[in-house]
C-alpha cells in the first residue's frame, strides 16, 4: 500500500478508535500492580488478547527454572501467582514482512506517599487533557498503545505479513525477571523490538546500565566536646562523597558525553548518592557512615569495569587521608547490576521509526538516548535483537504523585507507533 494512503488511513483509524484507545489505559491503570502483585493485571491483559482474537500464551514461571536460567536476576523474589502473557498476531505472508516483539511490563512502584496524590492512584481519572493514574507514563499506557494498534491493524488492514508479539510481563521494577521468564519461554526471535518506556514521544535507541553500591566507613566515637579523641565518619563520609562527585565530573567529560545518544544531555550517566546516614547522637562523634548510590554507564562501557572505576576513586581518597588510609572503606554491590544496550543509529529498523514519525506527524523527531535502563539489554545484548524505546509518557512523571500523560501525546504516539508496525511488518 502506498505510504500516503496508508498514514491518512491509519490517522483516521486511531483517531476514530481514541475512545478504545483510553479504555485500554483504564482497565489497566484501574487494577493495583505493584510489583509482586500482578496476577489481577495479568488475568485483565489475557482477557483482551482474547478479545481481540489474538493467540495467547498465559504461564506462571518456575521459580527453580528461573533461578538456573543465566538472566535471571538474584532478587530473592518468587513466580508464584505472578504470571507472564503473550498475544501473537500471526502474520499472513512473512516472506512480505518482518517480525516484531512489543515487551511492556504491568508492575509500578508504590504511589506512596499517599497524601501527595490527588486523586486514587488506582482510580483512571481524565482531567484538563491528561490522563492521570499510577502507571499512566510508567507503562501501562504504553503497553496498551501497542496493544491497540495490533487491534487497529487487524480491524481495519486485516492484519499484517509477519508476526507481531506483544509480551506483558511482570518484575520490571525491580531488575527484569518477567522479561527473562519471557526469554526462557523461547520469545527470543525477531526481527525488532520496540519497549514502549515514557520517552515523551522521543524516539530512543539506547538506554543506559546501572550498578547499586554501598560503602561502609569506620571512624572512632567520642564525646562532642572532646572532639580531637574522636574520627568522624560523616567527615570522612563527606570526603569520599566529594570523590564521587570528581569521578562523575570525570567520567562524563571523558566518556558518556562521547556516545552519540547522549551527547546533548546535561549529565550523561550520574553518579547519585541516594542515602548518607552516620551518627547516634547530636554531641557524639559518629563511629560508623554508610552511603548507597547508583552509578550508571553508556552503552560501549561494560558494567564491571564502571564498577571498579568507582572502587579506586573510593581507594584514592585514603592515600590522602592516614585514617582512611588505615581504616579503608568497604565498597560493596547489591541489587541492580547490568549492561547498557544500544541499537546502532543507522539500523533499518530506527531510520524506519524516524521516518514514521516525520511522515505521520510532519517534523522531525529527537533521537536520543533513555535516560535509565529498561528490559531492551536481556533481548538485544543476548539474542542479538534490535529495538528501540518509545512512549508518550514523561520518564520525570515515572514513579512521581499524580503521574499522568498527556492524551493527545499519547494519540500522536499510537498514531506514529501504527505506522511503524504496519511498515515494518507489511500490509496489504
């Protein structure tokens, strides 16, 4: 089919089905999926794929399986009532096409504090042109746009050449598992993915990695008054904080802001001190400080190598110090470990989505890097699978009180996001 006739067609298709569209987003949002409690959520998206005529795939993964499997990540955290579904459009002539995985994870964070909201986090409200709810830009929404355009294609087109999968998981939130589960099922074989993450629309081919460290540091405990007998931790705390800063500086003048899809940004890949505690008395000297962080990385970095770069900053700080030097800090890793990814910017597949976006909505789109990590890395880093994040959604309203997204972001999203399934897949 012609482009032309095909953007016009899709165009008016969506924003005749805009009413679905938001039902989709609503029956989702409306259901509490906090991480760990997805099974309500799981049991609604099984129940639109069917609706929609889709071939779906419903299980519940082993946790002994999944603890053997070499993506998993070590969380602690168990299967049980948490199931994994997929929908599969099947394609009428794959020759003519090419296949696509859509993965979007169900599970959100906590809406806590509660008080800060207003309204029910659980309760889809539209209000002044947003749609407002727990998982709104953190990705319900954007699980359900490519949901609805799968719809949308089958409706109006009959369908496409090759195989769209769409894959809902569970765990995402806390490191990836369902997306393994998903990969140890066997939906390891496309031609290319889209993460439909809050991107604002921007069009994202890469996204960064992440590490979780903690350092111990050990001083010497004295009454306040009698200072000088004492070490403070908190000073040395400080000092080491102050290192971690440099090595920030450092890294991202020398490395991150060097990768093509995070050259613009302010701050390439942060070093965040996230919690400092030290101290058990306002006139006390503080015998013991901990600190826990995140450092992130770009993709061309490797995760272990960022992580030992972040242990000799800690280490430098004691050659200056003779306490420290003494007395080291103790670095250690916990939770988050793993890879950047990145789709290269002249891959088909992300000159197809420029294209898509230029076409459907007339400008020229920011191609960019995800300012976090998502599930892309286990797919691309492992089974070699191109993809791409994007979603209408704000990352900055991700995990925020009163998250929202825009409605009419959110329609040019599936507008652009229908375009790109129809021409990478192939219509009649």
């Amino acid at each position: 089919m012609d482009n032309h006739l095909l953007k016009k067609k899709i165009s008016d298709a969506v924003e005749q089905e805009r009413g679905r569209l938001l039902e989709l987003c609503e029956r989702l949002i409306n259901i509490e999926s906090v991480t760990g409690n997805e099974l309500k959520v799981q049991n609604e998206v099984k129940k639109i794929f069917e609706e929609i005529g889709l071939e779906t795939d419903y299980w519940i993964p082993d946790d002994e399986k999944m603890r053997n499997f070499s993506l998993y990540s070590d969380t602690g955290e168990t299967f049980r009532d948490r199931p994994v579904v997929a929908g599969i459009l099947k394609g009428k002539c794959p020759s003519k096409g090419k296949s696509l995985i859509i993965n979007g994870h169900v599970d959100v964070v906590t809406p806590e504090p509660f008080d800060m909201w207003n309204t029910d986090p659980f309760c889809a409200v539209i209000e002044d042109g947003r749609l407002i709810g727990r998982g709104a830009s953190d990705m319900k929404t954007g699980l359900c746009v490519g949901i609805f355009c799968t719809e949308l294609l089958k409706k109006y087109f009959g369908g496409v050449n090759n195989d769209i999968t769409i894959v809902s998981v569970p765990g995402e939130e806390n490191g990836g598992n369902g997306t393994a589960a998903a990969l140890l099922r066997g939906y390891t074989k496309a031609d290319a993915s889209i993460f439909p993450e809050p991107t604002s629309n921007q069009i994202q081919p890469a996204h960064r990695g992440a590490a979780f460290w903690r350092i111990h540091i050990d001083g010497r405990s004295s009454h306040g008054g009698t200072k000088y007998k004492g070490v403070s931790a908190v000073e040395k705390g400080i000092k080491v904080v102050a290192a971690l800063q440099e090595l920030e500086d450092t890294r991202n003048r020398e490395i991150c802001s060097k990768n093509v899809f995070y050259k613009d940004y302010p701050l390439s890949a942060p070093v965040t001190v996230g919690i400092f505690r030290g101290g058990q008395f306002t006139s006390g000297v503080p015998e013991h400080c901990m600190i826990e962080g995140c450092i992130e990385l770009v993709p061309g970095e490797n995760v272990e190598d960022v992580a030992r770069s972040l242990e000799k900053a800690v280490m430098g700080v004691c050659r200056e110090d003779s306490w420290l030097e003494e007395h080291p800090p103790k670095v250690e890793w916990f939770g988050l470990f793993y890879n950047p990814a990145q789709t290269g910017p002249d891959h088909p597949f992300v000159k197809l989505a420029e294209e898509s976006y230029q076409d459907m909505l007339g400008e020229r789109p920011v191609v960019n890097g995800f300012e976090a990590g998502t599930d892309m890395r286990l797919l691309n880093r492992n089974y070699g699978v191109p993809g791409l994040m994007f979603g209408a959604g704000d990352i900055a309203m991700a995990h925020a009180p009163n998250e929202y997204v825009e409605i009419e972001e959110l329609v040019k999203n599936a507008k652009v996001m229908a375009f790109m399934m129809a021409r990478w897949c192939g219509i009649e």
